[in-house]
C-alpha cells in the first residue's frame, strides 16, 4: 500500500522520514486541508484525473482555513505528477496534504509556518471491490451534517472530518458500509466522504450546496456525464423518506468513485440492485478514467510525456 517517496516542501523523502513534529498545531486543533485525487491505468501510462480542479478546491480550503501556502497551482500539480511518475505507479491514490506545522500551540495557529506533503500509495476500491457492481448497505446516521454557520463544507479542513469519522464508526458498528448524514433541518446530506444521487421515474436528484455537502469533483463529473446522456438532474432539498421510495441511488467521491446503494436502514433501494442508470454513468466514467474512450471533457492529465 505504501510508497518509496513522499514530496515534502519541496524535496523527495522516504516513507518512514516524512515525519510530523508532536507539537504541530494540526496535530492538536485539525489546521490542515487536503485533497483526493486518483491517478489511473491507461494505454498511454498513468494518468490523473482531473487534477486542475483538485488542486483549486485544495487551494480553496486552505483560503477559508486562513493557511497562508506558498505554493502556486502550478507547481502543486507538477509536484503531484513528479511524485507519482518518481514512485512509477502506474494508478494510485494521491493525498495532497497542506497543514500547519510546529511553532507555538494556541488556537490561533498563523504564526506557525505551513507545510505541504503529497503521499501516494496502492489504493483500491474504498467501499469494497465488490460494492462497484453490488452495492453497499448503508444507514440515516444520527450524526448531522454541520450546520453553515457552524462550519465550512466546501472546504475540506482536516478537522472537519471528525463527524465524517462519527458517522463511518456508527455505520460500521451497525452493520452497514457506510452512513449517510442528514443536514441541520433533517434532509438528506452527503456521506461520510460521498455526495449523493437519488434516481426517481428516470430523474436524477441531488442536494445543493444549501445543505452542507461539498462540492464533491466527481459529483461535477457525474453532473456532466448525465448531461452527456440527456439525463436530467434537478436540485432539490431531499427528505429522508425519499431514500426509500428511491429506483436507485448512488454516492459517489475520489475513493468511492461511483458505487451503488443497494439499501438504506435495511429497506431495499429499487430491486436492490444496480440500476440502469447508474450503470450508465458508471461505464462512462470507467471508460474514460481508463483511457477506453476518447477524453472528451480532457479530464486526464498524462504522468509520462508522449
């Protein structure tokens, strides 16, 4: 699963080596931001998918997290593509990782000075090899999504991701894959790491920004594949019972990708398995990331120059 290398603040170190001092203000209040970017497998090498957007969402959430970085976009992305060609995967997980480090402890952490790593590694199917075809089995968690005035769900702040662990150890405790969160005023959300797609009479459904999800990249992609295909989408607030009237739904993120649910508290979704539609956004979208098809969008930014 590990890699030889990881880029740290401009150097290649090893593995073991890219250590973090105890007393980095990350480490004690959740001062970082991060992103999840996969690189794929294609007949012309590795390939990232879509990396641009990545790093502007990364660079987003380290402007609403204060973190001052002194890294450009541009050099962020070669960072990312030397990281991979130098550990020569040929697809992976990348994590870009900017936090603050050791200095002086306290709330207010910008006088500590700002680090950027980019770890890779091995990373297969996040909800399982299977769940791509079968589905998963998740639950309405009891945890809520933050309210917007509480915290910041476009951005991807490090700390932030406590109550995605509440709602995951939840599920898991439970039985289920994964949990699904509703936000502040009881409708549905986003999972613990996932946006989410209710299929209803042919009809793509999903929640907007207004109930706290983030703006997921592959929750983008799947926006433009359902255009591709004539499939309309409409934004809604959706209410919890809608899940399980539901044809189909799907989750979809950089490690789930787009995975299928198969039941919500037990209670089937559709015929409890894959549907039609959600097939056909998956075997576009696993055409593309696979070079299979022609990249129409350019969401594939080559590691290896032609």
């Amino acid at each position: 699963m590990t890699a030889e290398w990881i880029w740290k603040n401009g150097e290649f170190v090893k593995w073991a080596d890219a250590t973090v001092h105890v007393t980095a203000h990350a480490m004690h209040y959740g001062s970082s931001v991060f992103e999840g970017v996969r690189a794929y497998a294609t007949p012309a090498g590795p390939a990232l998918f879509r990396l641009q957007p990545h790093t502007k969402r990364l660079l987003n959430s380290a402007k609403i997290a204060r973190i001052e970085v002194p890294w450009s976009a541009d050099q962020i992305n070669q960072a990312i593509i030397d990281t991979v060609a130098k550990n020569g995967h040929e697809s992976c997980y990348i994590r870009p990782l900017i936090y603050r480090g050791a200095l002086k402890l306290g709330v207010e952490g910008r006088q500590n000075p700002t680090e950027l790593v980019i770890i890779t590694m091995e990373w297969g199917r996040y909800l399982g090899p299977e769940a791509i075809e079968n589905g998963v089995d998740v639950q309405v968690s009891s945890w809520r999504r933050m309210a917007p005035d509480t915290l910041a769900s476009l951005a991807k702040i490090g700390g932030q991701y406590v109550n995605s662990q509440f709602i995951t150890m939840e599920a898991h405790d439970n039985g289920f894959n994964e949990g699904l969160a509703l936000d502040i005023s009881g409708n549905v959300s986003e999972g613990a790491g996932e946006n989410v797609f209710v299929v209803l009479d042919g009809v793509i459904y999903t929640p907007g920004i207004g109930s706290s999800i983030l703006m997921g990249i592959t929750r983008d992609t799947v926006l433009t594949l359902a255009k591709d295909h004539g499939i309309e989408v409409r934004f809604e607030t959706l209410s919890r019972d809608l899940l399980y009237v539901a044809d189909e739904i799907f989750m979809t993120g950089t490690a789930a990708e787009v995975t299928p649910v198969r039941s919500v508290d037990r209670i089937p979704v559709g015929t409890g398995k894959r549907g039609p539609i959600t097939k056909i956004i998956q075997d576009d979208f696993f055409a593309i990331t696979a070079g299979e098809t022609p990249d129409r969008h350019g969401w594939l930014t080559p590691v290896r120059k032609p």
